[in-house]
C-alpha cells in the first residue's frame, strides 16, 4: 500500500540514447557559438565515443578544448581520447577474412613497432568487427562510421560467414593485456584462433 503511494507521486522519464549524427549536430552549435574551429570528423568521433550521451559528448568536446585550445581537430581529439585510428584495425579483419596470417601477423608487429596502444588498438579491432556482424545481419542503420571505413566493412561483409565474424568477436573481444600492456602476444594470439 505504501509503496503505491509513493508511485502515484512520482513522474517517471524515459531516455533514449541521442543518435550520433544528431549529438555531431549539437556539438557544432555549440563549437560555432564558442568560437572554436573544429573538423566535422572530430565531433563524429566525440559523439561515437560519448555512445548517445549528451553530457559526456559536451563533456569531452571541453577536454578536447582544454588541452588543444580553439581547433578541435581530429588527430588531437584521437590523440586526447587515447584511440589511435588505426586504419590496421581493418586491415586485421581483411587479413583474418582472408586466412592471410602471414599479413595479419606482420600488421601486428608494424602495429607495436611504431608504438601504437596495444590494448586500445585491440578494442578498435574489436569495434570494428562488432560493425561488421550488424552489417553482415543487415543491421546497418546501426553502424556509424566514416565512409571508407563503412564501405570497407560492406565489402568485408559479402565474403565473411557470420559465424566466422562473431566468434573472431568473442575471441578478440576477450583480449588481456593486463600481464604487459606492450605485448602483441594477446594479439597474435587471438588471430591465430
């Protein structure tokens, strides 16, 4: 009986996340009355990581501010949210599509020569290979990505079994690099399962 006073007293609010391209919109109202330049890429990119939440998408859009000053660049907002943007990440899934080890394994090992985040790498990896299963289980709409990437996945999509595409993504998304942070063993191993 109590619990149903307290219920006919309150106002529920159900929310939704925001989509990206609208979250992108808001970010460049803000940006132009602000004054600050910025690559409609970056915002694309603060709206994808802020996954539909407006307060953390304006949140990082203030960090981006704080460390780089007026221009919100891509690479800066890259370099201030720790993703590399490492087209390889792509290039990894053409390579497993393709049972090209030998490729997949020299990526990896360019991957960590040159210094890239190892394990934010493997979530970009990760990410991508989730973008190609809603894809390939024509789920599109719910992929949001630059356009070359996109396509890429498209065409990645055609050739790959689905089954083929989920259990890279249990393998690669149980990734651990909690031993060495610099190690490419997580890696290589979980492209040779």
């Amino acid at each position: 009986m109590l619990f149903r006073s307290i219920l006919s007293r309150c106002q529920r609010f159900d929310f939704r996340r925001i989509p990206q391209h609208e979250l992108a919109g808001h970010l460049g109202h803000i940006c132009d009355a602000e004054g600050l330049e910025y690559e409609p890429a970056a915002l694309d990119l603060i709206a994808r990581t802020a996954a539909g939440g407006a307060r953390d998408a304006v949140s990082l859009l203030e960090q981006v501010e704080v460390a780089y000053g007026d221009r919100v660049m891509l690479a800066d907002t890259q370099a201030q949210l720790g993703i590399t943007g490492d087209l390889r990440a792509v290039e990894i899934i053409r390579a497993l599509a393709q049972n090209d080890l030998t490729t997949g394994m020299q990526l990896i090992q360019d991957v960590r020569e040159d210094g890239v985040n190892l394990p934010q790498f493997g979530k970009e990896v990760v990410s991508h290979l989730r973008n190609l299963m809603l894809i390939k289980a024509d789920a599109a709409e719910a992929v949001e990505l630059p356009q070359e990437i996109a396509s890429e996945l498209r065409q990645l999509a055609r050739n790959v079994p689905l089954e083929t595409i989920t259990r890279a993504l249990r393998i690669f998304g149980a990734l651990d690099f909690r031993g060495d942070t610099a190690s490419s063993l997580p890696l290589e191993l979980a492209l040779v399962d």
